[in-house]
C-alpha cells in the first residue's frame, strides 16, 4: 500500500489545511449572491494558490457542486 505522511511544512498539508479552512467557512449555503460571489473568488484563490492544477480544482468543485445540490434541496423545500 502507497502510504504518505504529508509533514506539517509540506505543499500538501498546507493545501489540505487550506481547503479544511475553506470547507468550514462556506460549508451552510446562503441565499444571496455575496455568499456565493464569495464562495466562487476564495475557491479560485486556491486553485491560483496551488498552481491550478487538477487535484485543488476538483477538490473545489466538488464541494462547490455538494452546496448547490443542498441550497437546490431547501428551495424545493420551501
């Protein structure tokens, strides 16, 4: 088995520190766009900040599409 441990000044933990970060910051959606405008600049900083490439983009873009899915839940809710 491929096992890693990332040390605490590793690229890697301090993406996944960031992301956790990010998680816990935006992880109840808001109806309004401020939320949303927000969600969408601090997901694109982490994606610039990591180089843009693949893993911290779909990292964000699954969380991105896991608030959707919930904030289209409560619409149908309402």
């Amino acid at each position: 088995m491929g096992s890693v441990t990332f040390g605490k000044t590793s690229p890697e933990w301090q993406m996944f520190r960031d992301f956790w970060n990010y998680c816990q910051k935006y992880w109840t959606p808001e109806e309004n766009d401020e939320y949303w405008d927000e969600l969408i600049n601090a997901g694109d900083a982490f994606c610039k900040k990591y180089g843009n490439s693949i893993f911290p983009r779909k990292l964000i873009m699954a969380f991105i599409e896991k608030l959707e899915e919930e904030s289209k839940r409560r619409m149908k809710t309402q």
